[in-house]
C-alpha cells in the first residue's frame, strides 16, 4: 500500500492551533486585554462607556464565589477525623499571613524612604481638591477593628451565601464543616452529596469564565478611557516604584518557593490565566473560584486550599501593604511631612490593622489608605488625591501580588502539615496537570473532589 504523503509546513498545523487559539482562555484574555487598551486609547469615550461589560462579569464570579467556598470549606473539613488538625493549620495560616504581610509593608516603607518617590514635588495640600477624595473619606471613617469583627458574622446562615461576604461564607463553611465531621454517618451521607454539587457548582464555574475575555476587554478599555496614558505619565515615578518594588517581593516569594521546592515561575506560569483575568479586570476575587480549583489540582489538600485562599483574600494582601506604606510615605513626601522613625513605625503599625479585610475588590486598597492616613494625623489626607488617578493602575499591580501570594502560601502551608502531593504539584507545574488520585485532607479518607476533565482546563 502507498504511503500517504503528510503535509509539511505551517499549513498543516494551522486546524491544530485554531481549535487551540478557540479554545484557550489564555490567548482570548491576552487579545482582549489588548483590543481594550486600543478602544480606550484611540476612543476614549468609548471606553469609558464599556465599563458595564467589566462590572458585570466581576458581578457573574461573585454571584458564585459564596457557594464555591462553602462547597469547598465543608467538604473538606467534613471528611476530616478531628478538630485539632483544622485548628493546627489554622494556626500555621495566621502565622504565615502575619510574617508575610509585615515583612510586605516594611518593603514598602524601605524603598519608599530609599526611592523618594514624592521628594521635590512641594505640593501644597491646601491647594489639593479634598472633595475627590471625600467618598473614600467617609467609606474609611465607618471602619474600625470591632465593626470588621463583627461583620464576619452574618446576619442568618442563609445570608452568609447571598450578601457576598468571603469572610462571612467562610465563617459558616467552618462551622457547618465542624458539625459534620462530628455527625458520624449522617453527616457522611450529607458531604457526599455536596461533593457532588461541588462538581456541578465547578462547571458553572467553567461557563462563566468563557466570559472572562468580555469582562477582561471592558474593564481595561474604562480604565485607559477613563484615565488616560496621560495620567499614568504624570506620577510615573510612582507607579514604576510600586511596580518594582511588587516585582522584589514576588522575588521574595520566589525564595520562600525554592526552599518549599517548587518554582516560583512555573507556578506563574501554571496561573497564567488566572493572572491575566485579574489584570484586565483589576480584581483578584475574578480569579478565586478558578484558584480553587488549580490549587486542588497542584496537590493541595481541599481543606487546606478551602482555608487558606478565601482567608488569604482579607488577611494576606501582600500587593496592599506595599502599596499602603509606598503610598502614604508618596505623600508625606510630596507635601514635604518629614516623618520620623518612631512615626514611620507607628504608621506601619496602624497599617498593619486597617489593611485587613481589604478584599480583593477594586479600590478597596484605595479605601483602606485613606483609613490609614486618617489614623496618623502627620501626613495630610488631602494628598490622596495626588493619587487617585492613578490608583487604577496600581490596583491591577496591587491585586496580581495579593493573588500570586495566596497561590504561595497555599502551596507553603500544605508542606508544612505534609499533606502536599508532590506529583500532582510537579505535574501540574510542568504543563501536565492531572486530577487528584486521593490525596488525603488531614490524613483523612480521600474526599471525591473535583475534578476537571481536559475540557475544563481552558
């Protein structure tokens, strides 16, 4: 029998990279991160006109962010053998999230002092316009420690699910996980039934995300239409500065990666997509539900991956606490405040205190600055508006370091209680991510997680 001849050259390839470039998530966001800066630059108004198409794909992954912990939280936590574990990891987490986000805001007040980034601007803060700020203002004034508390609880069990608080979902997943694990056989039967709604609620999941390259187009288009290059260029020294210094602590991270055993760029690499989601829209909590399912396929346990992502999102916001001290040293800097040591510190302490619950919402950053400065009376508040339009820039910055930092210290923290699956890690970092083969929680039975066929990858 002849041979049949195979076609040579890129011809042949060409079916072979549409189905690919149709179907990658990847590429479709990269596109319409691109298209979007196009249309606000050469349209402005245009842009400006399209943020709808942003909020309202941010409104579609929040509408199932709640349920997704919930499934997650429970399911793990249900299957495990006892509390003393939980209460272990939960320990560890604090404590990582504590080390981490202090050594975040002391890079930011070193290189701040080192850079200068506000020195010879000589702004005067009377001739500042307050008023662009007053809406932050009195969003940072109903804050305090004791309301953030008490907020955590919700109102019924039921509304913990539907008012689209990550802490308060969370709050109740613990729980109800707790008084599953002690309800023996019943208990059993009920979190089998919700492993399988996690894997319909990861479905929809993967429905929703086909929107992202939407959502991704209109939120960068507002923003360069909204905005402007221009300014951008006017407060560039900032900007670089932050993005940096962003850049030396993901380094950081990189280090803490290589004594855990894994790479710091492949894990970049592995959460491409998710990284550039939160890029076209400014807003980690975009890519949540998707980081959840990644990390359980890495070989995180589902109860660690259930505790340690959605808390990190309040309490691990590495990207804010530089930008906060950065920020607020920019500040002091440009209306000529010479803070002093004791008062750098002090502002590090309060910074440390009212950057929690700072979700990885846009403009929350923004919001819990001007809590900060309104604590430490030294540096004028005024001069947030030195920065408010920019801050939209930053906060696309300030959100892929939060987002890389919790992938981190998910990986990190399942090490720690030895629960990480070292070949589902290195399989997945390396481009070949496959479902879990029964990877314990807490040395538990293995639960039915979710699994995602090559389908769902995109």
């Amino acid at each position: 029998m002849a041979a049949t001849a195979v076609p040579t050259g890129s011809t042949a390839s060409r079916p072979g990279f549409l189905r690919w470039a149709m179907g990658s998530l990847y590429l479709q966001v990269v596109v319409a991160i691109v298209l979007g800066v196009a249309v606000g630059a050469i349209w402005p108004a245009t842009g400006a006109a399209l943020q709808p198409l942003g909020e309202g794909f941010i409104k579609l992954v929040k509408m199932i962010i709640a349920p997704v912990i919930f499934l997650t939280v429970v399911t793990g936590i249900g299957n495990a053998r006892g509390a003393g574990t939980l209460g272990r990891v939960v320990g560890k987490t604090f404590a990582y999230f504590l080390t981490f986000s202090t050594l975040a805001l002391i890079i930011g007040l070193v290189v701040a002092n080192v850079v200068q980034p506000g020195a010879g601007m000589h702004i005067d803060p009377a001739t500042l316009d307050s008023g662009a700020i007053a809406e932050y203002h009195t969003k940072a004034e109903a804050a305090s420690v004791t309301k953030f508390l008490l907020d955590i609880i919700p109102t019924t069990a039921l509304s913990a699910l539907t008012e689209g608080s990550i802490l308060q979902a969370l709050f109740v997943a613990v729980l109800f996980g707790i008084a599953l694990m002690g309800a023996g056989e019943a208990g059993a039967r009920i979190t089998r039934a919700l492993e399988s709604l996690a894997e319909v609620v990861f479905r929809l999941v993967g429905i929703l995300m086909r929107a992202a390259p939407i959502g991704a187009f209109g939120a960068m288009a507002f923003t360069i239409g909204k905005y402007g290059v221009s300014a951008l260029i006017d407060l560039a020294a900032l900007v670089a500065t932050f993005y940096i210094t962003s850049i030396v602590f993901v380094v950081v991270l990189g280090l803490v990666a290589r004594y855990n055993g894994f790479s710091i760029f492949r894990l970049i690499a592995y959460l491409k997509e998710e990284l550039l989601l939160v890029l076209g829209t400014s807003s980690s909590e975009a890519a949540l539900p998707r980081l959840l399912q990644k990390m359980e396929t890495a070989g995180c346990p589902k109860a660690i991956v259930g505790l340690v992502v959605p808390t990190g999102y309040s309490f691990n916001l590495d990207g804010t606490n530089i930008y906060m001290t950065l920020a607020a040293l920019f500040i002091a800097q440009a209306t000529g405040v010479d803070l002093s040591i004791g008062q750098q510190i002090a502002l590090l302490a309060v910074a440390m205190i009212s950057s929690k619950g700072a979700a990885g919402v846009t403009g929350a950053g923004f919001i819990t600055l001007a809590a900060t400065l309104s604590i430490v009376p030294s540096i004028p508040l005024a001069g947030m508006a030195l920065i408010l339009g920019i801050d939209r820039f930053m906060s696309e910055c300030r959100a892929l370091t939060n987002f890389t930092g919790n992938a981190v210290a998910t990986i990190v923290i399942s090490r720690w209680e030895g629960q990480l699956d070292r070949g589902a890690l290195d399989a997945a970092l390396h481009g070949a991510p496959r479902p879990l083969t029964g990877t314990p929680a807490f040395a538990l039975a293995p639960p039915a997680g979710v699994q995602l066929d090559e389908a769902d990858e995109d």
